[in-house]
C-alpha cells in the first residue's frame, strides 16, 4: 500500500493514481474534500468506505476556441445580446466545456432573457427545453443552489447546457414557464425537492411531498432519516440508526 493511502492523503492529488474514473487532478474548482463514500459524518455511511477522502471539483471556465459548433453558439449568442443592448460578459458568467459538453453559467436576473434569445434566434434555435435539474453544493460558499436547464436545437440538433446558482439564504431564480411552457411541473419539482423558489412561476406548489412537509429532502445538508421497514419478518432500521463503518 503506498504512503498516500496509509495517512489518508488525497489519491486525486496524485497525477499519477490511474485507477480513479473521470479524474480531473488539481484542475477546475475544489468546493469541498470528501470522506467516505457518501459524505456522512453523523454515523450514516454504511459502505465500509468511511477511509475514501477525495475532492469534490467543479470543472474550470473554457478558454476558446471550445471547438467544433461550440464557438458558433458561443458568438451567436453573444451578439444576439449585444444586439439587445446587453454585455454579454454581464449575463454569461462563465462559459464551461467539460466532457464534450457545453454549459453557459447565466447570472439569475438575465436568464429570462437569455433563453429567450437562444429559443428565438435563428442562427441558435434551441426550441425545446428538456427540463431543470435542481442541484446543492453546500461547500459552494455563495451560491450553494444550482439550477441546470438542458436545452435541445432540433433544428440545428444540438444540445447545449444553463446552469444559474443561487444562495442557500435568497433561492430564488426566475422561472422560464413562459418561454418553456414544459417547465412547468420540472420547476414544481425542483422546489419541491430543492427549495429553489422561481419567480413567477404560475402555481409554485409542492408535487411529491405533502403540503406540510417541512424542509427540502434533496439538500445535501437535510437531516438523514427514515422510517424502521419490516422486511420478510427482519426489521430494517431507518438509516440514521444503522451501523456505521466510518
């Protein structure tokens, strides 16, 4: 066993450690170090991997030229909102290829506008939005909530990627059921999961928990629990009374 595995030190750090899938080294943005093989710390990793420490990145912002059609988009884009009379380093935080995959980071107040012009531009037409992802970094200090929109061009057959952040303590996003009229029930969900509150959403209701549930189960920071399940005659202990290998 080498000396990085004996004093728990991160094996990501180590360029050379080949046996870790979809390593990114010390590349991209580090928000938290991970132990364990879920994250738990109040005794709820049942794994037997409470020794695995590695960090949790996202992927840096993308230099041009991002290759292929990426850099069409990217420049249609941004004269569409100059056009419009919008910087666009105002509205494009930042612009990311990771994995063959391009996402544009929009800033919340003009992610309205921004769909908008990707769905009505011709030179872009993305004319259908999949759905949004609701998505919680806790160690993404400022900007711990993530809603990511994936949008499809059928006519031009691409797909392309927003992602908007917003903070644990103002959650709020504009809703994009106006230009996305299928959003409607996907935002539903995300705040009912999330706590991600969209602005102008025509009936922002819970969809799955009940009315008076308290809290957003998919938060990372969400209490673990449960409830006990009999099974065949064995009783299953909710997981916050499980035994712990941490």
């Amino acid at each position: 066993m080498s000396d990085a595995q004996n004093d728990g030190a991160n094996p990501e750090k180590d360029l050379s450690a080949s046996n870790l899938p979809g390593q990114r080294g010390d590349a991209g943005e580090e928000i938290r170090v991970q132990r364990g093989m879920f994250g738990a710390n109040n005794g709820g990793d049942t794994s037997g991997y409470g020794g695995l420490v590695r960090s949790i990145r996202l992927p840096g912002e993308a230099t041009r030229p991002y290759g292929g059609w990426f850099d069409e988009v990217a420049d249609e884009l941004e004269g569409a909102l100059e056009e419009q009379g919008l910087v666009p380093e105002n509205a494009i935080d930042r612009t990311i290829v990771d994995r063959g995959e391009l996402t544009f980071h929009i800033e919340r107040e003009h992610l309205e506008r921004v769909a908008r012009t990707l769905r009505d531009d011709p030179a872009l037409r993305f004319e259908l939005c999949t759905g949004v992802s609701g998505v919680h970094y806790p160690g993404d200090k400022g900007r711990e909530l993530h809603a990511v929109y994936h949008l499809r061009s059928i006519t031009h057959n691409r797909l392309i990627r927003l992602e908007v952040s917003a903070p644990d303590s103002d959650p709020h996003v504009p809703s994009l059921v106006a230009v996305y009229p299928t959003n409607d029930w996907h935002e539903r969900e995300a705040y009912d999961f999330f706590g991600i509150v969209f602005d102008g959403h025509p009936a922002l209701t819970r969809i799955m928990m009940p009315d008076d549930w308290q809290g957003f189960p998919q938060r990372k920071d969400y209490p673990l629990g449960g409830i006990a399940v009999e099974y065949k005659g064995a009783q299953i202990p909710a997981p916050d009374q499980r035994r712990s290998y941490s």
